[in-house]
C-alpha cells in the first residue's frame, strides 16, 4: 500500500508545525519506525522553514506567497518534496557543508543531508524556484497495518 498527499501552504511560520504534524500522524498511522518518522520529521521541518524564509515575496494582494510539500510513503521508502517560487539557488548545489560555529543560519540543508538517504537541492525547471527533496528508506514497527508484504 502507498500514501501520498500535497499541501500548499502559505509561506508563514506556523505552516512548518503543520506540514511536521501531518508526516508525523501519516507514518505513526501506517506504523513506520519512530526513530525514522522523527528524523524525516526534522528534515522535513529544515525544508519548510528554509522555504518559509526564502521562498520568495508577496503576491498582489500582499498576502505571502505560497510553498507546496509533497510526501509519498511507498512500502520501502518514504520521498519528500518542498518547492517553493522564490529566486532559487543562485548556485548550482552540491553537498551542503556545515555552518560554522558561531553561525546564526546555515544548517538546514546539511542537516537534511544527514538525516536522508538521498537528497536532491536545486531549482524549478521552468518558472524559478527551489526544491529539495529527500528519501529515506523505511523501517516499519513489528504491528504496522500498512507494512509491504
């Protein structure tokens, strides 16, 4: 069995415990692993916060622009995707690197790396915007209802 749903979400902060709360009821609900549901929970949240304050400006009625989050559980993985409309990456990205020491920002990505199997960071083929996606391969509780057979 597969679950998969889509949120749009306006860009504002209270739209990240939102986006981490319904990952979060989805994978208790089909019976992932908590260790796994809590790190894409935080890889998810790294994701929507990043996209909440770069993801772009206004639109014409002065209302912040929106960020969509996509999440497909499959049997043996889970993918994530956040895009937003914003500028983008200025930058073609490779493997984040950490934030220095004393650094206010800067750790999301990296912690995204560490917390995924697999990451994929750039930009929107056709009208400009960021996206990140991750994966993480599953590990189901012994009673989960949803488990491949």
């Amino acid at each position: 069995m597969s679950i998969w749903w889509s949120l749009h979400l306006r860009r504002e902060a209270a739209s990240v415990p939102l986006a981490r709360r319904l990952l979060l009821g989805t994978m208790e609900t089909a019976g992932v692993d908590p260790d796994i549901s809590y790190d894409l929970s935080v890889a998810l949240s790294e994701a929507c916060a990043n996209a909440v304050e770069h993801g772009g400006g206004v639109t014409t009625d002065g209302s912040p622009q929106a960020y969509r989050v996509t999440a497909y559980l499959d049997g043996e993985k889970c993918h994530i995707e956040v895009a937003d409309s914003g500028p983008g990456f200025t930058a073609p990205q490779r493997a984040p690197r950490p934030a220095s020491f004393d650094a206010e920002d800067g750790r999301g990505l990296c912690l995204i790396s560490e917390l995924a199997d697999h990451v994929q960071i750039g930009n929107k083929p056709d009208r400009g915007g960021a996206v990140v996606s991750f994966d993480k391969i599953l590990k189901w509780r012994k009673d989960a209802p949803l488990m491949a057979v």
